[in-house]
C-alpha cells in the first residue's frame, strides 16, 4: 500500500460487511480504517482525516445520522464526502440522510461489495 | 238491524247483585289491571336494566333524530351524562367533542357498519348503527359503540412483530449476499465451475428470500396504513418502459411474444409514488411472464380517458379457476394451478399491488379463463379524491 492511498472510514458494526467491505477496497488499493459505532468513527475520523465515510446508519451507543450531525458542526469533518449503508431502504430514511449531506446511499439488501467499490470510486477515484 | 240488536241487549237479564258483590268484583278487576300494570313496568325495567349494564355503549335515537337513549358505558365512552345530551338533535350534539366524529357519520349516513374512530390514544370504538322497527313504524336508530382497543393493540403488536423479524432478517442476508457475490466475483480466489453452479444458486435462493422479506415488510406498511410517500408528477408510460427492461431478458429466456402498445393520445403527467407504481407493475408483469409457457404471448398496452389511465397485461398463461377468482387479492391466496407450476410465490404481490394502486385513487380487476389466459389491468386517475398519506 502506498502513502498516498486514498484513505476511507468504514463505520458498520455488522462484522461480516466490514471484514467483505476491507477487502473489496483494500484490494482496490485504498487504506481502510474500521469503526464499529459512532463514537468510535468520530474519534477515528478526526485522527486519521479520512477522504470518504461509509456509514451505517443503525449501530450501538450512536447511530450514523448523530454522527452526521456531529460532523456538520465540526469544521474539520464536515467536508467530508459520506456514503450512507442504509439497512431498511425506507424512503424516509434516505431523505433525512440526504438532509444531513450525505452525498449517496445504498441498501444493503438491494447493492452488492462491487456497486459500492462503483459508488466509492465515483466519489473519490 | 240497529234498533233489534238494541233491543236484544235490552232484553238481556243481568243477574241481581248486591252492592258490596258489586264492589267486591269491582276490587278484583283493579287487583288485575294493577296486576298487570306491575308486570308491565317490571318488563320495561328489565329491559332497561339490559341497557343500562349492556357492556357495549348504546344510544337511540328516534325518528326526529333526537337522542332518547343513552347507557352508562356510552356516557362514560363520550364523557358525557345522560341529563345534558337526552332530548338533544344531531345539530345539538355537535358541541359534545367525543360525540362530534359520531354525530358527523351519523349525518352522513344512518347506515353504519364496523366504523372505526378513535376517541384517544387508548380507546378505539367500532360504531354499527340499526335501525330499529316495530312492524312497519320505524322507532329510531340504534347506535352501538363497541370497545376494539384491545384488538387493535394486539393487531399492531403483531405488524410490529413482523416488520421486527423482517428487519432484523434483512442484515444477515445482506452478509449472505455480500459473500456469495465476492466468491462469485473471484474476490476470494479462484472457484471451480462446480462450486460457481452451486453459488449461484445460494445467490438466487438468497434473493428470493430477501424478496419475500421485503414483501412481507410491504403488507406491514399496509396494515400500518402508512404507505404512499412522495408523489411526483412523472410520465407514466415511461415508468411502465423502465420496468419492462427489468424483464427483457425473462421474455428472451422463455422465447415469450411481447408486445408493447403505448398511449395512442397525448397524456398529462400523473402524480405517483414511482416506487410503488413499479412494484405493481412489476408484480402484474411478473406474474404474466412467470405464468405463461415458453412461446406464449404478453402483451402490455396503455389507454387513456379524459378521467384516467389504464394499464392492462394480457397474457396466454394458465389463468384462474373460476372458484378461486374471487379470492385472488387477498393476503396470502395462492390460486392451485399456480402453485402446481411454480411452487415458490408468497402470495402477497397482488395484495400489495391492489393496495398500492387504491391508494392512488385507482382500481384493479382482471378477467380470465384457466388454461387459456389473464388479462390483469388497473386504472389510476389524473386527480384521486382521496388518498393514503405517510
């Protein structure tokens, strides 16, 4: 891996899509950091300043739109670029992360690893 | 005539009596009536004391369309006492909150059946109105107020269930999902043409079930009565064209003659919910497609009125018994020559896509005949009177 590897945050308590997910995107070559709620993905993100965030939106102790919150009151965070994971697809819940700024989204039930290395790659090359 | 029956009655002897006989026999008629009287008002308060401890709440009305009748459950149901609404017109009683959503059904029609109208969070009342006769006089109209709280509770408990294990079912077949693709995908390494075989078909069970899933989620939203969400101005017959290519290689698969016929008159944009109108098309499509034979023929058309559009699919498939037609939209029904050919199915598409389309305004019907074909169609109008919101 390279030192000027894209880096992405991948927020997702569900073990199986993150150990898929970081390997998909490892072997595409990015540098994958891991997360498993939202605290621990704002913590993660001011450290290592990540050039995406896949998010989760339902995890334990703080949920994805509370982290989206979060990082729009932060200066450092707020630029950047969110794809959110979205568990039930409800309508609903796309408009309101769309609201917080994410910049896309996919259901997990309907996309597959590859759709989203497509999404990633769209986003930040 | 007159004057021989007078004197008839004239001529008659009656027996001498004294006057105390006569006393006497006069006491014992007024013991009778007085008799009669007490049974009398020992049947009306029987009867009242049916009412008055009758667990539902009842109110009668006669035929002026005042409030005569009115029980202690009804008082309590309607925070109201007897004293204050008794003698009351329907116009009256509108200053009464808790009666206001009854006396508004009431005015609209006497005819009620199975009406639901909640009152507050816990109290759910189901309103069914008769009207009562005594031979061909009508007396009035009965109001019965029925407590379904508790079944509505236990209803929702159960949608709440579903939609629950639905959810959480979601995640782990979207792990299984994930898997099975990257194997597929040679993200784990090589895979024999053996082992390919055998995941594609893991791959397709898994998204049978995670359509199932999704369409048990569906019928939840439904019974929640929360379905509908955006609707957006769209051309229609462009959403039909996008969902037919879902199906273009399902037709070339199983050599099927399909044929598309669209709007042969300019038509206005509609306001849709677009992912709901593409699930019941494509419900409606699949179900052509899925149960016609290899070279049979499907043919999609559109036509328009001033009111409204049509969308109908007929195709050559193996139809519906006629006894089981009537039963074809209801949650679950499984017509049997469909299952005989293609045992998976939930039963739940056409439900959901009826819902779907009445909740646009519209309506769907088919007609068919078995063994020789279906011709599925449902209509939405340019501007619905009344629609379910989320």
């Amino acid at each position: 891996m390279s030192n000027n590897a894209k880096k992405i945050l991948l927020v997702e308590d569900e073990e199986l899509i993150v150990n898929l997910l970081q390997r998909k995107l490892e072997t595409e070559g990015y540098e994958v950091f891991v997360a498993r709620d939202g605290i621990e993905g704002l913590e993660k993100m001011k450290k290592t300043k990540p050039d995406l965030v896949l998010l989760d939106i339902i995890m334990p102790r703080m949920g994805g739109f509370e982290v989206m919150e979060a990082m729009k009151k932060d200066k450092g965070l707020r630029d950047i670029p969110v794809i959110v994971i979205s568990n039930s697809g409800q309508p609903v819940e796309l408009d309101r992360a769309r609201q917080l700024g994410a910049r896309d989204w996919l259901i997990k039930t309907e996309f597959d690893p590859k759709e989203v290395l497509a999404k990633v790659k769209k986003q930040i090359g | 005539m007159k004057g021989n029956l007078q004197k008839e009655k004239g001529d008659e002897k009656l027996p001498e009596v004294t006057p105390r006989e006569a006393y006497l026999a006069l006491l014992n008629i007024l013991e009778d009536v007085e008799e009669a009287r007490l049974r009398a008002v020992e049947e009306r308060n029987k009867t009242l004391a049916i009412i008055t401890n009758f667990t539902d709440g009842l109110l009668f009305f006669d035929k002026e369309n005042k409030l005569s009748l009115i029980n202690p459950v009804a008082e309590e149901y309607l925070s109201v006492k007897g004293m204050e609404v008794i003698g009351k017109s329907l116009s009256d009683l509108v200053e009464f909150p808790r009666l206001k959503p009854i006396v508004g059904l009431l005015k609209k029609t006497t005819r009620i059946f199975r009406k639901e109208i909640k009152l507050e969070e816990n109290l759910i009342l189901e309103i069914t109105t008769a009207s009562v006769k005594r031979g061909e006089e009508e007396l009035g109209i009965l109001v019965v107020l029925h407590d379904i709280t508790r079944e509505k509770l236990i209803e929702k408990m159960k949608t709440d269930f579903v939609s629950l294990a639905a959810h959480q079912l979601r995640t782990p077949l979207s792990a299984i999902k994930w898997t099975l693709r990257m194997l597929l995908d040679g993200d784990l390494g090589k895979i024999t043409k053996e082992q390919r075989e055998f995941l594609e078909k893991t791959y397709n069970s898994n998204e049978r079930m995670i359509g199932l899933i999704n369409d048990l989620l569906n019928v939840t939203r439904i019974e929640e009565g929360r379905y509908l969400y955006k609707l957006t101005p769209v051309s229609f017959e462009d959403v039909v064209k996008e969902v037919i290519e879902n199906y273009k290689d399902q037709i070339k698969k199983k050599k099927i003659k399909f044929k598309f016929i669209g709007f042969s008159r300019k038509v206005p944009k509609i306001k849709l919910d677009v992912e709901k109108i593409k699930l019941a098309i494509s419900n409606f499509l699949d179900n052509a497609i899925r149960y016609t034979p290899e070279r049979g023929k499907v043919i999609v058309s559109l036509q328009a009125t001033d009111k409204e559009i049509r969308f109908s699919v007929e195709d050559s498939g193996i139809g519906v018994p006629k006894d089981q037609q009537n039963r074809l939209f209801t949650k679950f029904f499984r017509a049997a020559n469909a299952i005989r050919t293609e045992t998976e199915g939930s039963g739940l598409g056409l439900f959901i896509s009826k819902n779907i389309i009445e909740a646009h305004g519209g309506k769907v019907g088919f007609k068919s005949e078995e063994g020789k074909g279906s011709t599925f169609y449902f209509t939405i109008p340019y501007k619905a009177k009344k629609r379910m919101k989320e």
